[in-house]
C-alpha cells in the first residue's frame, strides 16, 4: 500500500529498523542517552533557544496540544483560540473541557487568520494565551505564524503554535519568531511511528511552569521534564518508539529542513497542475496554501468518496476532507516520506486507472523533469 495520507506518513527503512532493536528499560542507560540525543536535535529542530525544555511526550499531537494549553493557562485566564479548521477547533474543545476563559476568533475554513483581526481582538482584552495551528490539516492552509506571534509578543501574552504539519518540513526557529511553546506529531513530517509529541518548551513559557496549578497529571510538563532533563522516573516510556523517533530526527536534519520544504513545495506544484488539467480545484487560497498537505475538490460528476475508494483498491491509500470539508475534498500528505515523486507515480497510475485516463504518470514525470537550459 501507498500511504498518501496527511499522517501517519511513510516510514525511512532506517526508521523502521530501529524499531526492531533489542527493547531497553525506560531508564537503561542505552534509553536515557537516545533520549539526549533527541532534546539536541529537537532544539535545531525548533530552534528554541537557550533553557529551553525539549521532550517527546508519550501520545499523539493532541496530548502535546492539551499539554500546552493546560500548563500555560489556568481556569480564569483569558485565552484567545484562532481558528480556521477542525484542529484550531480541537483547542476550543479542550479549553472548554477545562473551563477555560477562552474567546474564538474564527477564519472561513480555506482562509488564513487575518493578523488584523488578530490585532483587534488583542486590543480589546488582556491575554494569557494566545493559540494558532500553523499549518491546518484539515483544510490545507497555512497561517500567517510569524506575524501573528509579533503581535500577541507586543500584546505580552504567551504564544503556543500547532506546528503539526509544518515542523520537520520547513525551517522554524521560534526565538525568532517569539513562540513560547510549539509541538508536532512523529508520525507527520518526521516519518515516525504514530506515539510521541515532540515539543519545545522556551525559557520564557517554563518559568511558569510550579507557579500555576495544571488540572492534569500526565500533562503536566513538570513531571514530563523530571523524566527528560533530571533522568528520573515519570513513566514507561515507549523505549522502541524513541529510537524510531532519534533516527527520524537524525534523518530529517541531514537532509536539512528548507531543502525539505523545497521537495514538498517543488511536488505540491507539479501534482497539483496535473490535478487541475484533470478538473480538479484546489480548497485552500492561493496565498496560504500549505505545502505539506494537498487539498483539493474533485471534478465535476466525481465525488471524493468514489475516487479514495478506486486507489485504495489499486493500493494507494488518500484521505478524505474532515471537519468543514468532509465529504468535499481529497487531502495528499507531502510530509516527510510522503512527498517522493516515486509514490505520486504510483498515485497517478492508480488515478489514471480509476477515472479512465491513459498517460497520467507519463504526464506527471513531464512535469517532474527539470526545465531545459
């Protein structure tokens, strides 16, 4: 199978066989330095800065979502949500579900958070924290990130940045940028098993952490950076997972993260021009398209559910819209692994065959090819 969706990704054969190493205990010595290892290569992958705390916490990237949220607001402390598709409105879900303070400023799923509307809201009410998903899954746009944190920086809240689909595929430096926490999934643009929430925490966003009272218990980054920074015991940890996660990030780095961006970019343009020859549309503006997800509308007389259900049974799998665009759209991950021109022809191969077109994958490696001198 051909795994197209916008997560889990495809795994590195090196990623997998890490996975295949002898099981160590959660503090065999083996673990404690793979865990070393993985905090120095997390701060070049998010560029957090000096005192920072930098971990992988034992869940999905909805864990290091909630993480956030609790450890850097507390019931009665006004948080400002921007949302424009299904994970920004995974932020209210959890806000309310811990009685936050929350106000939504919401864009039109396809657009990008307006940093002017941002402004304003920020001008009308004192903040704690301010929330943004960088790149939204669920629709296909990117978001206006570096902006927008200048703006809640000048405001003196706190910054916290889904960076899901965007981080292990772009460059990010969030000292930079002025984020206070950002975290992702490993099984996104890192091509790792599904299982960990590698975030950041900066030096800023941690001298809050012991001063609040955080609802949660395995949430609690206090008890998360005993583990990670002291060596001390917090839980048992998915020892495997880890090494699939350090030869991921090993991997990533090498590469280099703009020359990542550049090979998702490159891809997202060629696939998408073939796509709309063939009468497809793209969901997301032209000016806030993200690279790493492909949303699109299917032809006129087409639906979505026919198209994903013709690949799969010629052994690529796609994902379908959620949220605001279930049941319009079809989502293709070029994150990490994904985004190979050797699994688009498979794709397009498979397309070719489904809606009766002779020539798709000639077609696509037309375009694959480099321009003439």
């Amino acid at each position: 199978m051909v795994l197209l969706t916008p997560g889990p990704t495809p795994i590195h054969p090196l990623v997998q066989a890490a996975l295949a190493r002898p099981m160590r205990g959660h503090l065999d010595p083996e673990t404690l330095a793979t865990n070393r290892r993985i905090r120095g290569y997390l701060e070049a992958l998010f560029g957090a800065g000096e005192g920072a705390l930098l971990a992988a916490m034992p869940g999905s990237g909805s864990l290091g979502m909630e993480a956030g949220l609790t450890n850097l607001a507390s019931q009665g402390d006004a948080v400002l949500l921007l949302v424009n598709g299904t994970f920004g409105e995974r932020m209210v879900e959890i806000a309310h579900a811990y009685g936050m303070h929350y106000t939504v400023l919401r864009a039109e799923p396809g657009q990008p958070i307006d940093p002017q509307a941002v402004q304003e809201a920020l001008s009308r009410r004192q903040y704690q924290l301010v929330t943004l998903v960088h790149g939204e899954t669920s629709t296909g746009v990117i978001n206006p990130a570096a902006e927008i944190a200048a703006l809640v920086r000048e405001h003196g809240a706190y910054f916290m940045l889904d960076a899901v689909t965007t981080a292990a595929m772009m460059p990010l430096s969030m000292v930079e940028m002025g984020v206070d926490y950002a975290f992702t999934g490993s099984q996104k643009c890192l091509s790792a098993p599904p299982g960990l929430a590698p975030f950041a925490l900066s030096r800023r966003g941690r001298e809050r952490l012991g001063k609040a009272h955080v609802p949660g218990w395995y949430s609690d980054l206090t008890r998360v950076a005993v583990y990670w920074e002291q060596e001390g015991y917090f839980c048992t940890s998915p020892v495997l997972l880890h090494f699939a996660l350090e030869e991921a990030l090993r991997l990533a780095l090498e590469e280099g993260l703009e020359k990542r961006y550049q090979r998702a970019r490159r891809l997202y343009g060629q696939v998408l021009s073939l796509l709309e020859e063939l009468g497809f549309s793209a969901y997301a503006a032209p000016e806030a398209r993200l690279h790493t997800v492909l949303t699109v509308r299917p032809p006129q007389g087409w639906s979505e559910a026919e198209i994903r259900k013709g690949l799969y049974q010629r052994g690529v799998s796609v994902a379908g819209g959620i949220g605001p665009t279930a049941g319009k759209v079809l989502r293709l991950g070029l994150m990490g692994e994904s985004a190979r021109e050797e699994h688009y022809r498979a794709f397009f191969r498979a397309l070719g065959e489904v809606m009766g077109k002779d020539g798709l994958e000639e077609a696509f490696l037309e375009r694959a090819q480099p321009a003439a001198v």
